[in-house]
C-alpha cells in the first residue's frame, strides 16, 4: 500500500507532522483524523501533492457520493436560520468533546429531522471524507454559510481553536435572531393596525357608499362638495380598481428595477441614513450590525482587513459598506481604525470611540461587541417609542376618514330638511 506525509494540527493548533499507509488519499485523511489530528496537507511518498489544505484528490466513490449529496442539498428546501444556528451551537459542542468533525457531522445527521439539513450535512461530510478542509466544505453553500461564517471557521482551524470560534459563532447568530425577532415584533402590530384600516376604508367605499348614492339622488336637491367628492372616490375604487391594481404593480417593479442598480441602490440607502426621524435609527442599527460583526471576526482570529472586507458586506447598506472599503484601504496604508472612522460621518461616535478605547487597550473585539450591544439597547428603545406613535397616528388618520364620510352622508340631509323647511 502506498505511503502518505502528512502536515497536521493538533489540539492546540502545533502543526505536526508524519506518515501514514493507506489504500488511497481519502483512507489516509480519515487516518490521520483517527490519530487525533487536523489534516493540512497531504503528499503520497515519491508522488504529487493530494491537496492543500485537507485536499487529497477524492476517489471516484467520493466524488459521486459528494455530487449526489450535493444535488439533493440543492433540490431540497433552504435550512432555516433556526436550524443553522442550532447546528453551530451542537457542532461546537460535539467538536469540543473531542469528536472529529466527520463523526460530528454524523452525529447532526442522525438527529435532524430536516431533510434539507441532513442532505446539506451528507455534502459536507462527504466533502470532508474526500480530504477537504471543513472550511472548505460549508463555502459550496455561501447561501446558509456566507463569508464571515466560513472565514472564522477557517481561522478556528489554524489556530487549532474550532470549538471556540464556533461557540462564538453561535453567539453571534444568536445575537442576530434576537435583534430580528425584536424588529419583527415590534413592526407586527403597526403592520395588522394598518392594514385593519385599510380594509375598512376599502369597505366603506365599496360597499357602503355605493347603496347611499340612490339616496341622495331620492333627495333632488344638488349635493356639497364633500359628498361629491366622495362619491367620485368610491365611483373610481369600485370602477376602476383594476387601474389603482395596474399601477401598483408598475410602480413596484419599476422601484425594485431602481434598487437593482448600483446608482439607485446607493441613492435609496442614502436617503435611509439621511431621514429625519428614522435616519438616526437605521444608522445605529447599521453601525450594531457593523460592530458585532468585526467584534466577532476578530475575536475568531481573522485578520483586520479581511474583517473589514467581510463586516462591508453584511452591515447591509452600500453608503455605510463603502465607508468601511475606505476605511479598510486607510488601515492598510498604516492609519489606525479608529482615525479612519473619525472622517467618516456614517460612524456613530460611540463606536469611533470604543474602538479608540479597545485599540489603546488591546481589547478591540470586546469593546466592538460591548459596542453592538449598547447599540442594539438603544435601537430596541427607539423601536418601541416609535411604535408606541403609529397607534394614535392610525386612530387619528381613521377618525378623520371617518369623520369626513359622516359629514358628507349627513350634509346633504341637512341641506334637504333646510329646503322642506
């Protein structure tokens, strides 16, 4: 049987190395994973390279395997974020009990009862069985494992210390379900309120002031301004419904067009920051998202510019995504982080100067995700006051609908008894 070198990490990330006989490159992987070992490299003794990192060319049974777990993984239905989370949190756990990462993902595959996580899982391990890096692996679904994610588990990997940045990736998936589900909530109400009233508006002129037109017509006398009005509204919304459907339906594309280009989109998320009431909300919960997201990059140890590359792409507005490329591109000229965000208005102060503060003290990634977190309480706080206004903002806007439908269905009544008189 042929001979196999190894390069390999151990628990605690020395790089060892050795050599191993076994039938092919696959068997060689899964034996150096049995001895308790991270796979780097793998070269057959007096042949070419296998693969780096964890990369030996994968038999063909492997590669069948992994192809028919992949297309089962891509028919199947998206994970939810729910189940992704809880596959963090269970694999971290697994791994630092001392499972390697093929039996892990065993393990996860027995116990899910998601056919779309367990065909997921089945790629990943079968990509993981053929030599790949784990990190390797989760990048062929950047859908459920995007940059950040896949960066930080390759970071664990080569610092030896993958059960810890997993632990602190099922935190900072934690972290963002709750600030989801706080938005979520806190819009529910606002959301069924609106539309209640909407549909009683649509009720009292489809259907109620339809059968009152007969009577004022019965009273012969000319109608006020009001009662023609709105007459002429339900006349339109009754009449002409499909015109008000038409429109919305054009003016919808045409707007998601808008934000499809790179001038739109830029110019809409502009107008997102630069609102008078909500602009200073959506900044702090760009800059929390910001924050956490480098906090726990670099906690994970990934380097600074790659964190930065990453956190731009998921504070999920292209204003704030190109201050942090400019501030990326300072930070490899030399200047510190803190400098770069202090010329930039898009940074809110608390975050330039609680990186100034984890800069000075070598505690940066503590101090960004302390950061993260004051933002978030002061966004959960803004959210609620400011839902706290849309019910009697409702309430008003319904009672002045009201109010003008019962003076113009009592106006001409008024008008007709003032004639008879």
């Amino acid at each position: 049987m042929p001979e196999f070198q190894y390069i390999a990490l151990d628990r605690a990330g020395k790089q060892v190395t050795g050599v191993v006989t076994s039938r092919d490159s696959t068997d060689a992987a899964s034996r150096v994973r049995g001895l308790g070992y991270y796979p780097v490299e793998l070269t057959a003794v007096g042949g070419a390279r296998a693969g780096r990192p964890a990369a030996p060319r994968p038999t063909a049974r492997a590669k069948v395997d992994t192809a028919e777990a992949n297309a089962d993984a891509g028919s199947a239905k998206r994970p939810t974020r729910i189940q992704l989370l809880l596959f963090t949190r269970e694999m971290a756990d697994l791994i630092d009990a001392g499972l390697p990462i093929d039996r892990a993902l065993s393990v996860l595959i027995e116990q899910t009862d998601s056919p779309a996580m367990a065909s997921m899982l089945r790629a990943v391990q079968g990509d993981v069985r053929a030599g790949q890096a784990f990190s390797d692996a989760l990048r062929k679904f950047p859908r459920e494992f995007p940059p950040l994610y896949a960066n930080m588990i390759h970071a664990g990997e080569v610092a030896g210390q993958l059960p810890d940045v997993m632990a602190r990736l099922a935190d900072f998936q934690e972290k963002e379900q709750v600030r989801r589900s706080q938005v979520v909530a806190a819009l529910t109400y606002p959301a069924v309120l609106i539309s209640v009233a909407i549909l009683a508006v649509t009720f009292l002129l489809t259907f109620v002031i339809p059968r009152l037109e007969a009577v004022f017509k019965d009273l012969g006398a000319a109608l006020p301004a009001p009662t023609r009005m709105l007459l002429s509204i339900s006349a339109f919304v009754t009449t002409r419904w499909w015109v008000i459907a038409i429109a919305a339906v054009v003016l919808s594309t045409l707007f998601r067009g808008w934000l499809g280009t790179v001038a739109g989109r830029r110019t809409f998320d502009g107008m997102r920051l630069a609102a008078p009431l909500f602009g200073p909300l959506t900044r702090k919960m760009v800059m929390a998202r910001f924050a956490r997201t480098l906090g726990t990059l670099l906690a994970g140890g990934v380097p600074i510019l790659n964190s930065l590359d990453i956190s731009a792409t998921a504070v999920g507005n292209t204003v704030a995504a190109a201050s942090v490329a400019e501030i990326r591109d300072r930070v490899r000229q030399g200047e510190t982080l803190s400098s770069g965000m202090r010329e930039d208005s898009v940074f809110v102060p608390l975050v330039v100067h609680m990186a100034a503060v984890g800069e000075e003290t070598g505690r940066l990634p503590a101090m960004l995700t302390r950061t993260a977190e004051t933002l978030d309480f002061e966004v959960d706080n803004a959210m609620r006051r400011l839902t706290s206004l849309v019910e009697p903002l409702v309430v008003l806007l319904m009672g002045g609908f009201v109010g003008f439908v019962v003076l113009s269905i009592l106006l001409p009544i008024f008008q007709a008894n003032t004639i008879v008189k």
